[in-house]
C-alpha cells in the first residue's frame, strides 16, 4: 500500500508539471498570437490574395478581415510601388526576403506610406509557398523628412542669395561651408575654401583680433556677436573693409560658427560723400544768408569806410594849410585808423562766418553767441527799428557748441522773424531772445517775434524742404537748423505764441561753473 501510494503520489507530480508546462506555453502562444495579430501583419499566397488580416491590419487599414481575405492585397490597398508582386516573388525566393517602400490606400482615401517587409513561411514541399508580410507605417517620418528637405532647400536658397557672406566654421577655424556671395566678396571659389582655416581670409595683422573675437563668442555662450571691424582679403591681394558678426550653435558634440561678413567699402564711402555734402550744404546755406544780408552789410561797412575817409580828409586839409596843426591830424589820422579798423573786425567776423571750416566744439558765453549773431543778422539801421530784447538765464551761461553754427541757426532764426514782420505799420516789430535751463545738461534758447506768426500748413512740418512762406525762399532753412540742433545732441520745436506770433526754440548742451573750471 505504501508503495501504491508512492506511485500515486509520482504520478500526480508528474501530471501537475506536466500540467503546468503545458498551461504556461499555451498561455504563452496565445500572448504571442495576441500580439502578432495586433501587429499589421498579412499571410498571403504566391499570387499575394491574402489568405490572413490581422488586427494590426484593420486598425491600420480600416478594412474588416472578412472584407480583405480573399482579395489581393495590393489592389485592395491601391498599391503605388516600382516593384510589382511577380518581380517581389522572384526576389524573396532567391534572398528568402525584401523589404520594400509603398504608398497604400486606406479605406477612407487616406493616403499611407508603408515599409512592408516580405518573408517565405517555411512549409512542407508539397504544400503552396505562403508569403508573410509586416507593414510599418511610416508617414509620419516621410512627412518629417519631406519638410526637413524643404527646410535644408529653403535654408540653402537663402544662403546662396543672402546680400551678406555666410560662412560656416568650426572651433578649429575650419571653413564647413561657403555661400555664393562669400564666393563673389572673397573671389574665391567654395570647392577651394571648404576644409581651409578661415583667417586666411584676413591680413596677417587682424588674424589674432579674429581669435579673441572667437574665443570671446564661446564664452557667450552662442549668442550673436557684437559687429567687429575688421579687413578682409581678395584673392588677388587686395584688402577691403568689412563687418562680421559671428553666431554660435551645438551640433551634436561639435560647436559650429557662423561669420556674417559684410562689404562695408561702399558704405564708408557714402559715409564720407554724406559727410562731405553735410558741409558744402552748411557752407551754402551761410552763403545764401550772406546774399540776402548783402545791403545791410554794405551799409555796416560803408559807415566806418565813409568816416575814415572824412577823417583822413580833414586831416589833410591840415597838413596843407599854411600853419599846419600836426596836433589835430594825428587825431583825425588815429580816428580813420580806429574806423578801419572797425571795418576790418566786421569783415572778419563775416569771413568767419561763411568759412567752410571744421566742426570746432568749445565751451562759449551765450551772450557773446548771441550777440554775434545778431550783429550778423541786423544792420544798425534795422536794430534801431525793431526791438530786440536778451533775457538769459543767469545759472546757465556757458553752452558747448560750436560757436558759427549756432550763430547760423540764430542768424537764420532772426532773419525769419525779420522778414515775417517787413512792412507792418500795425506795430513795431519785436524780437526776444532766451535762454534758460531744461535739465538733463541743456539749455533752451528760444526767438520769439509778434509777427503774424507760422501758418498751420507749414507749422505742421516746418523743417520740410523747400517748404517756405517766403516768395523766393527755398525752404531748407529750418530744415538745416534742426540738422546743426541734433548735430550737437539737442532739438528743435516751432510753434504759435498764444498771445500772437511764432516761437521756435531748440536746446543745446550746458557748461556748468564746475565743469568750467576743470
């Protein structure tokens, strides 16, 4: 009985693994089936009608089993391929396997683009050759890689047409790559550049400076340089002036640069032309005041001319009487002597005036500035018939400027409110002058008048070329005042007084006591 019972027990063991085993491989299988079936899978014949659908394949698809078995599978999917299905045969029958590249249909019209892998399931030799297919749905990276090739196309469109030199290169100075304006600027050819170290494009002596500048760039972490000038250099030997700016990127493990460069050889020179044309046009705007300023300065020097001539002609008169007074002559000789030279201090003071100089900035009385301009702008005729008052600001009384272009500005002003107010038997014209303090370091200097004061259709754009109230005037006037008013870092307002009359005042940088005396 024991032993029955042991061989009871042994049994039992042996039927409980064997049990088990079986359980656990069918479980299994059955997860293996659950997951091929999930995967797009189809089991064809050697005519491709498909004889298994998977549910991979009806989630993909959206074709039901009992719709797709029976068909072949490349007419039910409307199949776009180079390869067609006898071709694919014979090829898996050689290898045992392709793998291919499609477009297929799905049920709704959605086009796909599909990786299929083709296999020949093992079978017994009297048995037809089935064909096991594995789809891949891979729309999502052709979509990816068609737009990252749109991308590189647009990206290369743009660097071969961007106005400025597009050059890639890495931390060892080496050039990667080389736009066709790079080609033209340097005259050189990208075959030849690519590979090359990029300083070669610089003269011996801006090679280092282009080092720190490169150093510097890694430092900050990729952000865009700040613009550097530098000189470049053409394949014939020839040097130009240029710009370049350098910006960063990760590549993978390597940092990669890239130089913006740019031709600034026209730029400097229209800089010059501008700067050149900027003082002819100051010069002919003083010559042009001048000219409208000839009579009352014929009239200035006539006054001292006229009196040296007296003088000198009474003093002759004595010298040639029978009893010459020397005493008197000499007088009347120092008197023509002093008038002369009045005149010539008036001529001087003009020829500063309309001299094409330097743009000299010093430190200068207002009261002086002002005088001096209205000297220039008034006969003494024309300063007895209008009343012209100076109220200065006794804590701002030194400006930095320079001393003839204020005056321009001022004798421009003056002359305006002159002529606004010619012929007024109304009232008699009136000028004032001001200067105060407006913070930040500047003083205002305002000319105002009681003329009829600005139109409204000039007052909106006053400094407007050849826009002028005058019947023969250009109309650049103001607008070269504003230009000489910013120059030196100020500005400029015109507008109405309310109780009548136009005001136009601009600012100027001040001088204090402190500053002075340093």
């Amino acid at each position: 009985m024991v032993e029955a019972g042991a061989h009871v027990l042994v049994s039992a063991a042996v039927l409980f693994w064997a049990w088990s085993r079986i359980s656990r491989e069918n479980n299994a299988r059955w997860a293996v089936t659950r997951a091929l079936d999930s995967a797009p899978i189809v089991l064809t014949d050697a005519e491709g009608r498909i004889l298994h659908w998977s549910k991979g394949c009806e989630n993909l698809y959206l074709w039901d089993a009992g719709e797709a078995v029976g068909r072949l599978k490349h007419d039910l999917l409307a199949t776009t391929i180079d390869q067609d299905w006898p071709a694919m045969m014979a090829e898996i029958t050689r290898t045992g396997a392709c793998e291919r590249e499609m477009v297929e249909q799905r049920r709704d019209g959605t086009r796909l683009h599909i990786l299929e892998k083709a296999q020949l399931l093992p079978v017994r030799a009297q048995d037809a050759p089935l064909v096991v297919l594995s789809m891949t749905d891979i729309t999502e990276r052709e979509r990816r890689a068609a737009v990252l090739a749109a991308r590189e196309s647009e990206l290369g469109s743009i660097l071969e047409t961007a106005p400025d030199a597009m050059i890639a290169i890495d931390d060892r100075n080496v050039i990667r790559s080389f736009n066709a304006t790079a080609e033209h600027m340097f005259g050189r050819p990208a075959g030849e550049m690519v590979g090359q170290d990029f300083r070669a494009l610089m003269p011996e002596r801006f090679r280092g400076q282009f080092d720190a500048g490169l150093a510097g760039d890694a430092d900050a972490g990729g952000e865009r340089s700040r613009l550097r000038s530098l000189v470049g250099l053409r394949s014939d030997g020839t040097e130009f002036p240029i710009e370049l700016a350098l910006g960063a990127a990760e590549v993978g493990e390597e940092r990669i640069f890239t130089a913006f460069i740019r031709d600034v050889t026209d730029k400097l020179a229209a800089q010059e032309r501008h700067a050149e044309l900027r003082d002819e046009l100051l010069h002919v705007s003083r010559l042009s005041a001048m000219g409208e300023m000839a009579a009352g300065l014929a009239h200035e020097l006539n006054q001292p001319l006229a009196a040296a001539t007296n003088f000198l002609g009474a003093a002759e008169m004595l010298l040639a009487a029978d009893a010459p007074d020397s005493g008197k002559a000499a007088d009347l000789v120092r008197m023509a002597s002093a008038q002369t030279l009045r005149a010539g201090e008036i001529i001087q003071r003009l020829r500063t005036f309309v001299s094409k100089g330097d743009v000299e900035v010093h430190a200068e009385p207002i009261v002086d500035v002002i005088a001096g301009a209205v000297s220039l702008s008034l006969t003494s005729v024309e300063q007895q018939k209008i009343g012209i008052r100076y109220e200065p600001d006794a804590m701002h009384r030194t400006i930095l400027a320079d001393r003839v272009q204020i005056q321009q500005v001022l004798v421009n002003l003056i002359r305006n409110a002159v002529d606004a107010q010619r012929d007024r038997p109304d009232a008699r014209p009136e000028i004032l002058l001001t200067s105060r303090g407006v913070g930040d370091g500047m003083v205002e200097i305002a000319v105002s008048d009681n003329g009829p004061g600005i139109p409204e259709e000039i007052l909106g754009s006053p400094y407007k070329p050849f826009n002028s109230t005058k019947p023969n005037g250009m109309g650049i006037g103001l607008s070269i005042c504003r230009r000489i008013v910013e120059f030196h870092g100020g500005t400029m307002h015109a507008e109405n007084r309310p109780e009548g009359g136009a005001r136009i005042r601009f600012t100027v940088p001040a001088i204090g006591n402190a500053e002075l005396a340093a």
